[in-house]
C-alpha cells in the first residue's frame, strides 16, 4: 500500500536521524517484518509484541500524511 510507504519513509526521513541506536535497530527490524504482519500493526490490527518495534510503530502511526 503506497500510504504505509509513505508513513515509513516520512518517519525515515524526520525521525530516524535523531532516533537512539535501540529504536534505529527496532526500524530496522520493522522494516524486515513480512508485509502482512506490518500492515497488521501499521493497521492496528495487531500489536507487536516487542516493545522497542511497538514504540517505533506508535511513532511512525503519531506522523500526519499531508
């Protein structure tokens, strides 16, 4: 779906420089996630279970889509 990619790629851009290592290493593992199970939890269909990739999907799904 074109709008999950541009919630990743808005977070990419705006947030990932300044995040800490741990949620960089959580993006990164967000990003090599099957695409059913991440569009369940960009979806909010499901909840990830690992709190550090739970918190960087909170905070890409917290970015407004202009």
């Amino acid at each position: 779906m074109r709008e999950l990619d541009e919630l990743l790629v808005r977070y990419l851009d705006e947030c990932y420089p300044q995040d800490n290592d741990a949620d960089k290493a959580a993006f990164r593992e967000v990003l090599e996630l099957a695409d059913p199970v991440l569009n369940g939890y960009l979806l909010q269909r499901q909840r990830p279970p690992s709190e550090p990739i739970a918190r960087v999907i909170d905070r890409i799904l917290r970015r407004d889509i202009t």
